[in-house]
C-alpha cells in the first residue's frame, strides 16, 4: 500500500481521463492520494480541487496559496480558503505555501509576507502546513523557524523536497515529515540523494507532484499517481530495504499525521481539530 502525498489531480491534464487515473492508481497499490489545489485563489480553482476530493473516497485535499500566486492574496482570498477547510472533512491541509525564488511570478517580500500569513492562519486553524520551496532555502527556514518552532505547531510537510541534508534535519526538527518526489530517481540528482541518506524512515514520504516530475522510467510523459511506485521502488533500493517495508512505512507516516484510520473510517472522518464558530 503507497500514499501519493502529493498530487495535482484536479488540474485539466487530467481532465479527459480522471476516473481510469485514479483507477490506475488503485490498482499500483495507491491507497491514498493528497490532490494539492493551486491556483487564483479569487476564481474557482480551489473549489475544482476539493471537488475531486469528494469525488473520490481515497483522495484527500489541501488549499493554500501558492507562491508563484502570492501577487493575489488578499483578504478575500484568505477567507476563501478558510471557508473551504471548515465546509470539507476532505480538507485536511493548508498548502502548499512557501517560497518560489526560481521562477519569482510574485516578487519576493510579497510571497515572504504571503507565507508567513498564511503560516499563522494554518496555526490558527490547528491544520498541518504543505511547504514548496525553491532556490530559497534559507529564506524558508528562517521563516518556518520563527513560525513554527512553537511547542504547539501542528506540523507539515516538506513537499519535493531538494535542499541539503542540513535543511532536511531542521525541518524534522520542526515537526515536517520530508516528501520525495520523481526527481530523487534523476541519474544527475545526487544531491537529493544525500538528503535522502539523512532522513530516517519515520519521517520519510513520496509523492507525484504529478502531472510534472515523472519519475524513471517514465521521465519526459504526463506523471500520475500510479507511478509513485517508480520512486518509492528507486528508494527502496537506495536504503537498502525491501520495497514493502518502504512502502507500507511511508503510508503509516502519512495516515498516522493526518489521523486517518483506514479500517473505522475511510472517508468524511474528522481529521483536525477545527475552530467552531
Ligand atoms: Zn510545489
Ligand atoms: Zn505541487
């Protein structure tokens, strides 16, 4: 059984042919998929994406702003997405934020400011964070630090994650589970490696972030849920354990940070605890 800690399902790329991917990915053993919305928070992207979370009784969804996105956060914004996370027990994240320096389609005191807004709405609402990082590293530490290094934080997940081991070790310091996505599979990804070599299977998840990423051997096509198998297959082999053992301790990380009890309730189950009011 494999968890896709992170996908983006309910994107058009999918559009013609949903139900036979998630059926795919049943079929491959995945269980459980976390469909992450992005998008304009002031359009119905967000809605789209926990659509297809109560589509589907193992997909679970996340909303969050991103960062490429930060240009459009407002106050509006923020209440669209707290409004989806009380409306939906499929809802069980805020994400994925965080820190775009690569692409930069929001300047970047803005999507530092975003983040850490939404940091504190997420803390608010006692609901775990999904993080993006790229080419900021040691903004997104020193913001997750100061965020979130509070006794009560509810943790999250460091999604695609490709920064040093060093940063790997603060962030489980934290409270983060780390999430490795197709490009861990990459011949020229050593770097990903090392950080791999310091997470302790505990801690550790796999994820698509499809459609991109598509891990070997399936590298340059559409990605999918269903091939999340290549990645945890290709890690498996790097820690030198047997690929269930992988596979089934990766979906008990997920399931047991998320409060999800497969066997007493599949679906609908209160995951968080929310405010009421
Ligand atoms: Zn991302
Ligand atoms: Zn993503």
């Amino acid at each position: 059984m494999l968890v896709d800690s992170h996908c983006h399902i309910d994107g058009e790329q999918f559009d013609a042919d949903r139900d036979e991917v998630v059926e795919r990915a049943r079929e491959a053993g995945v269980e459980i998929m976390l469909n992450v919305g992005t998008g304009d928070p002031h359009s119905d992207d967000f809605r789209r994406a926990v659509a297809v979370a109560e589509k589907y009784d193992n997909v679970y969804a996340s909303v969050g702003v991103h960062p490429h996105d930060a240009k459009l956060y407002d106050d509006a914004a923020e209440q669209h997405l707290i409004d989806l996370i009380r409306s939906s027990g499929n809802v069980i994240a805020w994400g994925e934020i965080g820190l775009d320096f690569y692409y930069d389609h929001s300047p970047r005191d803005v999507q530092m400011e975003v983040f850490r807004r939404q940091i504190k709405k997420a803390r608010e609402l006692n609901v775990p964070i999904i993080i993006h990082s790229r080419d900021a590293d040691d903004e997104t530490v020193e913001i997750l630090t100061e965020e979130c290094g509070i006794d009560d934080f509810r943790g999250g997940i460091m999604h695609c994650f490709g920064g040093t081991p060093e940063m790997a070790e603060k962030l489980m310091s934290l409270g983060f589970l780390i999430s490795f996505a197709g490009n861990v599979t990459f011949k020229k990804a050593e770097n990903l490696r090392d950080a791999a070599r310091v997470v302790p299977l505990d801690k550790l998840l796999v994820e698509t972030d499809c459609p991109f990423l598509t891990p070997v051997p399936f590298r340059g096509k559409r990605n999918e849920p269903a091939y999340v198998e290549h990645t945890a297959r290709f890690l498996a082999e790097f820690y030198g354990i047997e690929f269930e053992e992988l596979a089934d301790q990766t979906t008990e990380n997920f399931l047991s940070f998320f409060g999800i009890n497969l066997v007493t309730d599949q679906h609908g189950f209160p995951p968080i605890d929310r405010i009421h009011n």
